[in-house]
C-alpha cells in the first residue's frame, strides 16, 4: 500500500481505520494484518503504521471518561438532518475545553483529538449506519483546526503521535 502522502490524506485514512475498528471489532488493531505495511514511492517501508497511529489514539480516546452518548445523539440527529459539520465542531470543542478545565495539566489538542476519537467511536457504537457520514466531516474538521494540525506537525507527523 502507498503511503498516504498529504496531512489530509493521512486523517482520513486513520480516521477510516478508526472506523472499522469501531464497526468491525473483529479487525481490532491487536489482530491486525501485518501485510498492510505502508510503502513510500521508492518501495520502502516508512514510519507511517496506520494501525500503530490509530491504537495510539484510541489509547488517548480511552483517557476521556467524559459522558458522550448525548453528545453522540445530538450529532447523530444533525448528521440526519445533513448537518453534521458544524454540531461535530462545537461538541469537540466544548468538550475539550471542558476536560482541559478539569486537568490543567492536559493540552487542548491531545483533548481535542481524545474528544474527537471517543465520539467516533460512541456514534459508531449508538448508530453504526451514521458512523462513515460523521467520519469526513471529522476528518475535514481535525485537518482545518490550525492549532491541533500544527500540534500533530510539531510531534513529528501522525506516526510520532503519543497516546
């Protein structure tokens, strides 16, 4: 497999990577297929394991013991109603506010992207058949938020991420 090449593309493949984890717990990174190691153009292996970056996210997600499922409910209504995008932007980010209020030792990116994670996952479990629908515009929101993207970019890229 090619290595996603762009900071967008890199989201939206670990985002869909999220998302069959969620909806698929059979293929749950701990039984991952190995073969599916990403290659740069020169046919070598590069630092970019999706599988490995996704865990790591789930692990920063599993951190969050906030409760979602309201949350999850009201972004599963406006992702009916085709509005998704700007109810998934304000449920993430006063969330994350909220939990860096909580602990002021807590970057607002790693709550960010915990609170972004964990919602994916409460969606795909409360309603799987919405889940790829809240999927990109997640993705279009984590790429267009400067301040997490220059978080991600300062850590080293997605591949250097720490849960």
């Amino acid at each position: 497999m090619k290595s996603p090449q762009t900071f967008e593309e890199q989201t939206e493949y670990i985002l869909n990577t999220l998302l069959t984890d969620f909806l698929e717990p059979a293929s749950q990174i701990a039984n991952r297929d190995l073969s599916d190691l990403v290659e740069t153009d020169s046919g070598k292996d590069c630092s970019f394991d999706v599988s490995v970056i996704a865990g790591r996210l789930r692990m920063l997600g599993d951190q969050f013991n906030g409760e979602l499922e309201a949350s999850a409910q009201n972004v599963i209504v406006e992702t009916i109603h085709g509005q998704s995008g700007a109810i998934l932007q304000n449920t993430v980010q006063s969330l994350s506010q909220a939990w860096c209020a909580q602990d002021s030792s807590l970057a607002y990116e790693r709550a960010f992207l915990a609170v972004a994670v964990k919602l994916l996952e409460c969606v795909a479990h409360v309603a799987p058949e919405m889940a790829r629908q809240v999927a990109g515009p997640m993705a279009g929101m984590i790429n267009r938020n400067r301040t997490v993207r220059e978080f991600i970019q300062s850590q080293g890229g997605w591949e250097n991420l720490e849960s």
